[in-house]
C-alpha cells in the first residue's frame, strides 16, 4: 500500500494506533431468576384486589399479542394481557444506541405467500403491502447475503466456491427433491393446514432426523450437509442430526416467494411486535408475573402479582413447557427440548477492513459453530454510514440442551465475547479493534427443537386442543419457532375464546 | 587558503541559487503557471537579496561570529524549506503566503552573505581582487547550482531532500569557517556547537526527508497532484498535466476542466431552458458548484439548494482560489444555499418542492450509491418536483454501460416519471448520458442563456437522438431490495477497465 502524504507524519511521530479497544458492555434482559421463581413454586405476593375479566393472555410475545390483535380487530376489546418483563414482544423485542436500533431475537419476515392470508391482513394494516405492492422501504436492501468460505466471501448463502462437479449435482438433486415436496402441497406455513393433506411417505419424514434421510437419500456432499445443518440451526436452534427431517426440510419447502425479501427493519421483528401493540396498548400489563392459574368452578383465576383475575378464558401465549409450573389442573408435559442461545449486539466504532464484497444484510461464516451476523444499518438509506451494529446470532447446538444450557449460563461475559471474537476473526482479523461494546443476551430457553416425533407426538397434539376456556398458543405448539407460526397459534385461540364468550 | 575561502564564496552562491529554484519549481507543481510562478519567486527572492544586502551595513561588530550566524540561519530555513512548503500545502490553506515569507528570509539572509564575506575578506586581498573574484565564483556558483539541479537533484534526489542536502553545505561552510576565522571569533567552541547541532538535524532530515520524499515526490512527478484531501467520506485529489484540472473523488474522474463545460451545459440548460418561471433549483451531489455555476445564468432563479455529503468539498470549492475560479465563485452567491446531508435521508425529511433539480451523483458503482438510483429515491425525487417540474440525472455512459444507462430509464418510468434521454460528448469521459424526467409531457426548446460553449438550440435537439449503437437495451428495474443496477454497472465497466 502506498502511503499519502496525511498518513506519514502520525507514523513518523509513532501515534498510530493498532491497539484493542477497552471493551463495555455485560449481560442484558436476564430473567432466569424470576423464570426460575416460578419453577421453585416461590410464594406470590398476597392479594390485594380481584378483577373480573372474560379473558385473560399470558405472555405478549407475538402469539400473544396476534391474539390480543385478532380479539380487538372481531370488536372484543374485554381482556387483558400479562407480560413478565417490561416490554412486550418477547423474542421479537429490541435495543436502541446512539448509532441504531437493533434486534434481541428475531429479525425478519419472509414476503409471506398468498396463502399466508393473516400475515398478509397484518402487513397491509401496518403498511408494508399497499395495492398489491410490497413497501421497497422494508424489503431487505441489497446485497442481502455472504458467505466467507476458503479465504473469502461470496455472494448468498449457497456455497458456490471450491465445489465439486458432484457437489453441485447433488445440489440440484437437493433442490429438486424440495420442489416435488414443495408442490404436494403438505409443507405449509402455517403448518396445520398442510397436516391434513399429510401423505404416509411425508409423515415418515417425522421419523427420522434431517441428517438420516441425507444419507438415504444419497446427499453426502458437505457443502449441502453444510447448508442444511445451518438453516436447522438457525430457524430450529438444532442442527441436521437431531432435527426431524419434516421439520428440517419444511425449511426449504414450505416458502416460494414472489417477491425478493425478506421484509426487515433495523429492529428487527420489534417493528411487528411493536405495530401490534400500539394497536392493543391499554390492554397491555407488563411487569406482571402470572405465578398460577386454577381452575375453580367454570372460571379460572389467574395469579399475577398481587392481583387476582377471575376469567372465563385463559389464552396462554408464555412457553408452553413453563405451563406444568402453573397451570392447575396440570396440563400434559411440553414433549420437546427447548434450545439455548446466545444473541450478542456489537456496537462498532468502525467498520474491519474489507476486501471483495460489501458486507451484505446478512453475513455467514462457513463452518463457523455460531450462525454469523446481521448488520442492523442495513436498512438505512445513508450512503456514508462510520458506525453500525452487528447482531451475532449462536444457537448452542452441539450437544443436548440442558448440557448447552449449562455452558452458556456458565460462561461470564469475557468468556463468551472472547467466543465471540475468535469466531469472526475467520473473517475479521482485525475485529477486536472494531468493537466497542458487546451486550450479550443469555436466552436459556428460545425455541422448541423439532425432534423426530414431534408431528405425531400425543401430547403436542393434546395441547393444541382448548378445553374448558383454555387455550395454548404458543408458537411451540408447532413445533417451530416462526412468526407466522406464532401468529397463527395467537389467532387460533383467539377466535376459541371468542367463540367460548360468544356462546353465553 | 585562499581557494578555500572562495570555495565557499562559490558553494554559498549554488545553496543560494537552489532555494531559489526549490521554491520556483514547488509553486509551480502545486499552483500551476509556471512562468508566474517563476517571475514572482525570482523577483521576490533578488528584492530580499538586496534587502540583506543594504541590511548588512548595520552590522558593524563580530562580522565572523555573524556570518557563522547567517549560513546556519540559511542552512535551516533553507534546508527545511520545501519540507515545510509541503507541509503546508497539506494542511493549511495559507500556502501562498507562507511561500513568499520563506522565499523573503531565506532572500533576505542571502543577501547578507556575500557582503559580510567580502567584507571579512577585505584585508586579505586588494579591492579590485576581491570584487573580481568573489563576483567570478558567485557567478560560477550559480551556472553549477543551475545545470545540477534539473539533470541531477530534482530527479535522483527530489526536492525535499535537495534541499536539505544544500542545508547541510550551507552548515558545512558554516563550521568549516570557525576553524577557518578561529583567531577572529571569541567563542568559537559555541558557534562550533551550534554547527554541528544544525548538521546533526539536516542529517536527521535527510534521512525522514526520505520517506517525505517517496511519498510527495512520487504523487508529485506521477501525475502531478496539486492537492489532495482525505475526509471522512472520500479521498479527494485535484491534478493538474499543463492546464487541465481534473478532479478525482476516491479515485474516479468527477470532471477535467478542459471540458467539463460541455458536461455541465448539457447536464443543465436542456432542463433550465425549457422552463423560464423557474425560481427554485435543487442540485443533489456537484459540490463542485458547477452545476450551480451553469444555474446562475438564469437571473429568474431565486433560489439553489446545493446538497453534498461533504463538508470539505463545498469548503474547498468554495475557498480554494483555483476551484473557484473554476465554477467562477458558485457557491458564494447569495441565492445558493450549501446543504452538507445524505441526499437520501434530507430528500426525505424536506416539505420543498423544486422546479427544477439537477440529480449528479457519482456512477452507481456500489451498492451505497446504487440506492439514489433506486425506484424509492426516485419516488421521493417525484414528490419533490413542482407542478410540471423537471428532474435531471447524470446516467453512466451509454456507451460502455448501456444497460445501466437504459436501466436507469426504466426505475424512473417505474417510478411514474415520464422520460426523455439524451447525451453528450465529452472527451474526458467519452459518450456520457442524462436523463431528464417529469410527472409531466416535456420536449426539448426554449431560450438559452448567452456565451455557452457547447449547447446552442438546434444542438440541444440532437441530444435527444439516439444512434442505433446507444439504443435502448431491455433490463430490470433498479430496486432498493434487487440493485440490478449495481450489478450491470459493475460487469459493463469491468470489459472495458484493463
């Protein structure tokens, strides 16, 4: 590199600086020790007034508030909904800086398809579909996705360096496969409606992980086992040996879009969490822990603080295995593991150098244990952006969920940023003097991991029954952890409770 | 002894003369004009010579221990002097001023040398001997400095180091003359010191210099920077080869001044001449002010809105005397009000709306940029116009992009604004397209301003004909989440680009 003349004179006064920079941050939005009050039965606080509600939602994540949403657009606007922490939105919530706002969890939408008729509803109230057009605003910006392999990135996420005539035969063999899944119509968002149309050779899928049918099926290539094992990891929190095959390749074959997407915004899916909300604002308490729910005669009366709600209805939207610790008389066990993951905002004073590639919306390490970073300026409509955040995104995969668990609560701060660090130094070497703050969120239970067994399993198909004025909601019903999923399940109990009230 | 003392006599006249040419030849690199350049330094720096030398008659006592003072004065400011001259020419904008005041001491201190040596010399040698023979090696001093400093300094040296290698001569005289004069000097061993000390710094200088000189000698003799700035948000480099300015930003051609006219004529008076009552313009990018320049010409204007990114551009070509003699002091009039934002993000946030807006971005070239050349910008461009307002986007070339050039067309249409290419010839830059775009129906025609060189009526037509080999091509439209644009640009440029 040829020096100009403004950098020669630091260099002769030695004042360049190549050193770390002094690192801020720690660990943010922990609830594991009020989660854990609830597991340990901990006494609540004593009553002091009873309120009379017809129906009560328990937790405001997406299924929670798509129910609230669905209840006040059918004109009921006679519920209430009790959220622990004290913004609703659950994994769909965010953070702001002085540079940006950025995602905690989920980050964004697919351009959902025609079928996808209450995703669509909810996109043209809030705008981002008008007359048949998708707002360009909240299509992700170009370029959308990189991928660093051998020494470099490439454009997508589809490996398409170093590969093999073979390789990429089997590729196409892959895609191929998808596509016949995809037309026979039983892979669908949400996933209900394509169940019924469920053909033996497609419930079989259920029997056996991703990985198993890879090698029946004769896809050996390591690119391709690359490329499931991380989109599994990254909708499922599990990669291709211990994800069911239906759910893993449900993945590919569920979505065709029309459109170049997904729709995102710099916060994430907190714009969605966010636009719900405001149109359910005074029916919204945060803060409240709900610590038990009894059924006592035909109402249930739900504990939430020091208050007391006598409901007809309970629409509970909060994971469904935390249900066991509260709900009276006790539902069936939660039949899957949930995964832990770790999701770290980056504040960069600058950009690391770059050769080749601008970095795109979306950034992959191939390889890489974590599941790389998404830029949250991306979005932005500057040209000249100093500053940014990356969001890191890891989903502790490699072994069970309890023993993964353990190693991400057990870890301190330094711990997991050093982690951190040496993963995107791959791609970064100069990464650590980028950085100036790393907030690490700890989610010791994010998503359901779909585990072969999980369509048929009775007790998941028990939970989606309502009964008695109950009704689960959670997107882990499904088994999988996607929005349109949780909004489905949200609506569903939504229109039981309706329904449940409308018959008195 | 005696040829000893006339070896310095003819070594303090070569140092002298080099400065000399040192100064002449930096102002001329770096401001351009040589013969100016060199007229003004010559005669400056012989006035001061003339000073020193009527100075040297208050100098009555200590005559030695003075001279030793003066050649070590000489030999610093000298030695240094194109150190600093480039320097300064970085860093601050009083680069003129400073460059006088340099060529005016180091004149000055001179001109003190030769009659404080002759008067040193006085009792050694008759009158008539004296003045013959200092006058002879004096002369003979400068045919030397004068034959070496083309064939020998400039290219295998450069000028930082040139100069400070004759800064050590005028030091080396300096402490050879205390050994030489010891008897007259009262404190030989300090002024030894000092000597030395000075030596020891033009040592040191020398070797820095080294890396000074790589660094300014080379940009200096490659292409013969006149000025360079690195801000924020680009690195910006002025050149100059003989009379043409040409103005780099990260590396790309923005404009040469031998023939930007034809550029920024046809960039602006298709769309201006065809619209009469427009008061209020828009120029998004052109901090350069000539768009500007070719807006003021229609007095009916009452108002210019210049936004660019950066603050240094619109500083510079708003101050720097060269620039603005360029876009003929633009930015400086009071109808032009400068803006420094992201043209996306202001366009979006602003209530104006604009009669005309003249749209001159650099070349879609990655995606940052390709986004002011998405159907989004574009709508936001639409919503900004006035009834019947006019809209102008410089377009790549399309010649050696054709698709992005036409590419570009077809995101204006998809954002709802009719169309009407066209395109011009410039030679730096080959065939080059525009745009122009309108909610409304729009034909070329109407009054142009006097003294163009480029545009006249029936010329303006022919802008609007497309040759069969610039004719339109199919592609995509450019989208903030597709930037097809960006993509064809990149593949155009990268068959032509060796």
């Amino acid at each position: 590199m040829k020096l100009t003349r403004r950098q020669v004179a630091p260099a002769l006064l030695g004042m360049t600086v190549k050193a770390e920079r002094p690192l801020k941050g720690g660990f943010v939005l922990e609830s594991q020790d009020r989660g854990h009050q609830i597991r340990d039965r901990a006494q609540p606080s004593p009553t002091k007034r009873t309120v009379r509600v017809p129906a009560v939602i328990v937790g405001g994540g997406i299924a929670g508030l798509s129910a609230a949403w669905w209840m006040n657009r059918s004109g009921f606007k006679d519920f209430v909904l009790l959220e622990m922490e004290s913004e609703s939105g659950g994994n769909s919530r965010a953070g702001e800086n002085e540079i940006t706002r950025y995602p905690w969890a989920a980050h964004y939408l697919p351009v959902p398809s025609p079928n996808s008729r209450y995703v669509r509803l909810l996109c043209e109230e809030l705008g981002l579909f008008r007359n048949g057009v998708w707002d360009e605003r909240w299509l992700c910006h170009s370029p959308q996705e990189r991928l660093f392999i051998h020494g470099r990135w490439q454009e997508g996420l589809e490996p398409h360096v170093g590969l093999t005539k073979d390789d990429i035969r089997q590729f196409d063999r892959f895609f191929a496969r998808v596509a016949e899944l995809r037309a026979s119509g039983a892979f669908t968002i949400p996933l209900e409606q394509g169940i019924r149309k469920l053909k033996p050779a497609h419930a079989a899928l259920d029997r056996l992980t991703l990985s198993d049918w890879m090698h029946h099926e004769g896809f050996f290539s390591p690119c391709l086992r690359w490329l499931a094992d991380y989109s599994t990891r990254d909708d499922y929190g599990t990669g291709i040996d211990a994800v069911s095959a239906f759910a893993g390749l449900h993945y590919f074959a569920a979505r065709e879009s029309e459109e170049h997407g997904p729709l995102t915004w710099p916060e994430g899916n907190a714009w969605l969490a966010r636009g719900i909300a405001s149109r359910v604002q005074p029916n919204i308490r945060t803060g409240v822990m709900v610590s038990r729910i009894e059924r006592a005669g035909n109402r249930w009366r739900v504990q939430a603080g020091d208050t007391l709600y006598e409901a007809e209805t309970v629409i509970w939207a909060a994971p469904t295995w935390l249900a066991r610790w509260v709900v009276s008389p006790q539902p069936p066990a939660y039949p899957l593991e949930s995964a832990p993951w770790l999701v770290a905002n980056l504040t960069m004073a600058r950009w690391p150098a770059e050769k080749g590639l601008e970095p795109a919306w979306d950034n992959v390490i191939y390889n890489s244990p974590a599941l790389g970073y998404v830029v949250a300026t991306h979005q932005s409509l500057r040209t000249h952006i100093p500053k940014t955040v990356w969001t890191f995104y890891w989903a502790l995969s490699q072994s069970s969920a309890l023993d993964q668990r353990r190693i991400l609560l057990g870890g301190d701060w330094r711990y997991w940023c050093d982690r951190i660090f040496a993963d995107l130094e791959r791609a970064h070497p100069d990464i650590r003097t980028c950085v100036e703050r790393v907030d690490i969120f700890r989610i010791g239970h994010a998503m359901p991991r779909p585990a072969p067994g999980f369509l048929t399993n009775p007790a998941r198909l028990a939970l989606c029954k309502p009964s008695s004025g109950l009704a689960f909601a959670n997107t882990d019903l499904s088994g999988l952890s996607l929005f349109e999923e949780a909004q489905y399940r949200g609506i569903e109990a939504a229109k039981y409770v309706l329904s449940v009230i409308g018959q008195r | 002894m005696a040829f000893v003392l006339f070896l310095s006599v003819f070594l303090i006249a070569a140092c002298g003369l080099i400065y000399e040419l040192i100064a002449g030849a930096l102002a001329s690199y770096l401001l351009g004009d040589s013969v100016l350049q060199f007229s003004t330094i010559i005669g400056s720096y012989l006035f001061a010579m003339g000073i020193g030398s009527w100075l040297s008659r208050f100098i009555d006592r200590f005559l030695v221990s003075r001279f030793i003072t003066v050649e070590l004065m000489v030999g610093l400011l000298g030695g240094f002097s194109s150190t600093i001259l480039f320097l300064a020419f970085t860093w601050t904008t009083g680069f003129r001023l400073l460059l006088y005041l340099m060529v005016i001491a180091i004149g000055i201190l001179v001109g003190l040398e030769i009659p404080l040596l002759m008067r040193i010399l006085k009792e050694r040698f008759q009158f008539k001997e004296l003045v013959a023979n200092v006058l002879t090696f004096d002369y003979l001093g400068a045919l030397g400095a004068s034959l070496l400093f083309p064939l020998l300094l400039v290219p295998h040296m450069g000028l930082v180091r040139s100069a400070m290698l004759f800064g050590l001569i005028n030091a080396g005289v300096a402490l050879w003359s205390t050994f030489l004069f010891r008897d007259q000097l009262p404190r030989a061993s300090a002024q030894r010191f000092a000597s030395i000390a000075v030596i020891a710094l033009l040592t040191g200088g020398m070797f820095f210099g080294q890396t000074i000189t790589d660094t300014a000698d080379a940009a200096l003799y490659a292409d013969d920077v006149v000025l360079t700035r690195t801000t924020p948000y680009q690195r910006i480099a002025l050149t100059r080869w003989k009379e043409d300015y040409r103005l780099y930003l990260n590396g790309h051609l923005q404009f040469s001044s031998r023939d930007e006219y034809r550029y920024h004529e046809s960039l602006v008076h298709p769309a201006m001449a065809s619209r009469p009552g427009a008061r209020r313009a828009l120029v998004l990018g052109g901090g350069d002010g000539l768009a500007v320049r070719e807006l003021l010409k229609y007095p009916g204007l009452e108002s210019i809105t210049l936004v660019d990114l950066d603050p240094e551009m619109t500083r510079l070509f708003k101050s720097h005397s060269l620039l603005r003699s360029l876009n003929r002091d633009s930015l400086s009039s009071p109808k032009v009000k400068v803006v420094n934002a992201d043209a996306f993000p202001w366009l979006q946030q602003s209530r104006e709306l604009f009669d005309v807006a003249i749209i001159d971005f650099p070349d879609p070239n990655n995606y940052s940029l390709g986004k002011l050349y998405s159907t989004a910008f574009y709508r936001l461009l639409s919503r900004s116009l006035s009834e019947g307002g006019l809209a102008v986007v410089q377009s790549t070339s399309p010649m050696f992009a054709r698709r992005s050039y036409w590419c570009i067309v077809e995101t204006l249409k998809a954002a709802g604004l009719k169309t009407f290419p066209y395109h011009a010839y410039v030679p730096s830059f080959g065939e080059w397209g525009f745009v122009l775009a309108s909610r409304n129906d729009w034909s070329p025609g109407g009054q142009l301003p006097q003294g163009l060189r480029f545009l006249t009526v029936s010329q303006m037509h022919a802008l609007f004909e497309f040759p069969p080999d610039l004719a339109p091509v199919p592609t995509e439209v450019n989208r903030l989440n597709d930037q097809v644009l960006v993509r064809y640009y990149d593949q155009e440029w990268r068959e032509i680009v060796r």
